[in-house]
C-alpha cells in the first residue's frame, strides 16, 4: 500500500509518499510560498533525485496539483500514475471531542471539522484546504484524518476540566485537549517494543521536545494526562510560548501596558519562552552557545526549561503510581544530550539513572539507562509521518 502524507500549514505543505510494504519513504519535499509571490517546490526521491522549481501556487489546489506532477513526472517522479496511490492521510491537528481515533474523511468530518476552526484558528483551517484540495485533484483516492487531539481522549474529567464556572466548558468547550499526540502514540509504542513488555502493561512518560514542547503520562498505552491545555500554549515553557503561569498575570501587564487582547496574546504565544528569558534565541542550539560563552540569562532559559520538565516527569509518576520508561523525542530530546542530563538529574529515587556515554549519542534510536535502573531512559526519534500512515492503513484495512 502507498500512502501520501499530507501536512498543510497556511502558506507550506509538506508531503512525504511512503511505501508501506517496508516502510520506505519513496519520496518527500515540500510546497513553500503557497499563495506568496516566489512559490516553489522542493521534491526529493528516495533515490537522490531532487529538483527544486518555482511553480505559482496562488492555493492549496495549486500546490496538490504540483505535487501530483511532480510524484508522476518522468524524471523525477516514482509513481507511473495516481492509479498506485492507494490513500491520503492528512495531519489534523484539532479534533475537538468528536475525534478519539483516526476517521475516514467524508462531507460530515468536513462539517465537523470546521466547527472546530474556532478551536484551532491558526492550524485548522489550512488542514482544510489540504484536504479539500486533494479531494478535487484525487476525487477516487480515500483520505484519512489524524487528530493530534485524538490520542488524548482518554484523559479523565478531572485531568481534562478546568476549575472554572462549568458552564464555560458546556457552552464553549473550555477543556484541556492536549495535542503532539500522534508523537507521543507512536513513541510510547515503540518504547513497549523496546522493552520487550506489552504497552498495556507499562506506565511511560513520553517527552516531545522541541520548538513546540509537551509531556504526556500513559497508562496501559492510554493517554492520562498532558501538559498543553486548552490550546498548546499550556504546559512547558518553550521557545516563544510562556507555558504555564499565573493567569492573574495577563490581565495585570494588559492594565499596565494598556495591551489588546490580540497583543498580548502575541506576546504569550512568540515574545515569550526560553526567547524572552534568555534574550537570545528561541533555538536550543544559539542558547548552548550562549551558555558556552558565558550568558547567565542563556543558562537560567535552559535551566527553567529542564526544571518544568522535572516537575511535570514528577507529578505524572505521581499520577500513575509509578514509572517503567521514560522517553525523549522530538529536536531537543533526541539530539541535546545536556538537556537529557539536566532533566534527568537528581531523578534517581524515582529509578531514573542515565549512563553518559549511551546519552552522548544524537539522534538515534538508545536506550540510556544504566543497567541496574529501574525505569528505563530511552531516545526514540519521533516519526509523525510514519504514524500517520500506519493509522492510515489501519483504518482501511
């Protein structure tokens, strides 16, 4: 079966054609610019055939139409034609709480999924347009939603409820939903797989570390609980988002500041994180180099970030009962062994214990514990695109 994966953002599509007979990325690339002048298109094959070409992508029917010509072209492409494309799968990111799995997509998820616009303004929409757009260019090729809402689901009412009136909750669908949850599904999988333990049988804590940051506490292969809320800005402090704080802040700076409401949120979602704090950067890597060079407020962004992860490995082996397995992915924790170490630290009467030589390794597949810890560290690089088509699959077959 070949499965297309489709990620559509507002003005970018990325694409990945994978062969699901050995879980071969036939090909991937991107549609950047889409709707912008200078719109192109970046496509490789598995082969190490590339070409990049600007193409006027003026919509997201544009960009699938491009992305049709370049997966059959005669040079470039590695399918004869759209008659061996067997499905879609779309990254979806909200769901609300009609999704709790992967669904086929027909005009009543349409429907749905635009009532959950509100929800997810910025994300939503632009899924939308991929998704119809590649209903016109493939009118007879099924296509498959995946909610990075839909794994947690789970989550019981009093992890995924608000202390506020209730009626904000009936009347709005004010709750958290949490969201990475495609990531944090297929690593906690592959970690049960690891062990060599069935996943029903393990409590895991999987930390998705990157730009965007979130941790998740899984029991018998179910999400419990989850550090993004409502919207992904709860949780971990990250590289532009404030993370959790005190609400009572928001509408003091607003007073002081004489803020709108869309200024401050511009504030809280990209002037905000290991950015703001550290003053340097929102990337990981200048802050390691800032740290190198002796920047104290570099130091202390990197120290609030791993001191929050702490709190959260804590209160969710807390919420368990225990812990068999704790995982890092996504940039930061697969490749940022520092940080790894710095998280990690002082964890040892949880049974957390990190051998340093296996923790120096970036970006592969380790487990880092020392032999005799009882709670197994593992590195498990995340693949999102992977999962997507697996669900996709699933759900067809």
């Amino acid at each position: 079966m070949k499965i297309l994966v489709v990620n559509a953002g507002s003005s970018s599509l990325k694409y990945q054609l994978i062969d699901m007979e050995g879980q071969v990325v036939m090909a991937k690339g991107l549609c950047d610019r889409i709707g912008i002048p200078g719109s192109l298109i970046k496509h490789n094959a598995l082969d190490g055939r590339s070409v990049t070409r600007e193409i006027v992508m003026k919509d997201h029917n544009d960009a699938i139409s491009a992305l049709i010509k370049v997966l059959t072209h005669e040079e470039w492409g590695v399918l004869k034609s759209l008659d061996e494309l067997n499905a879609v799968g779309h990254r979806v990111v909200h769901g609300g709480e009609k999704f709790f799995k992967s669904v086929v997509i027909n005009d009543e998820v349409l429907e749905t999924l635009e009532d959950c616009v509100e929800l997810a303004p910025l994300h939503n929409p632009p899924n939308i347009m991929g998704i119809k757009a590649c209903q016109a260019n493939m009118p007879d090729v099924p296509q498959v939603a995946v909610f990075d809402t839909a794994f947690h689901q789970t989550m019981p009412r009093k992890a995924f409820l608000y202390p506020i009136p209730y009626e904000y909750y009936g009347k709005y669908r004010v709750r958290k939903y949490g969201f990475h949850g495609t990531s944090h599904k297929y690593v906690a999988e592959r970690a049960a797989e690891l062990i060599g333990k069935p996943l029903e049988q393990l409590k895991i804590i999987t930390c998705h570390l990157g730009n965007g940051s979130s941790i998740t506490a899984i029991e018998g292969g179910k999400s419990v609980d989850t550090s993004m809320g409502f919207t992904p800005l709860d949780g971990l402090p990250m590289g532009t988002r404030c993370g959790s704080i005190d609400p009572a802040i928001v509408t003091y700076i607003m007073n002081k500041e004489g803020l709108t409401t869309d200024r401050m949120d511009t504030i809280l979602n990209k002037k905000s994180g290991v950015l703001a704090v550290s003053g340097v950067s929102s990337d990981f890597r200048d802050l390691d180099e800032a740290v190198d060079n002796g920047n104290e407020r570099a130091f202390l962004a990197l120290s609030i970030f791993a001191y929050k992860i702490k709190q959260y490995i804590g209160a969710y082996t807390c919420a368990m009962g225990g812990l068999d397995a704790l995982v890092f992915t996504a940039g930061i924790g697969e490749n940022n062994a520092a940080m790894r170490t710095s998280v990690c630290k002082r964890l040892d009467f949880l049974g957390i214990e990190i051998d340093e030589s296996k923790n120096s390794i970036r970006g592969e597949e380790i487990d880092i514990s020392t032999p005799d810890a009882k709670v197994r560290t593992l590195v498990i690089p995340t693949n999102e695109e992977l999962a997507i088509a697996k669900e996709t699959q699933k759900l067809l077959r």
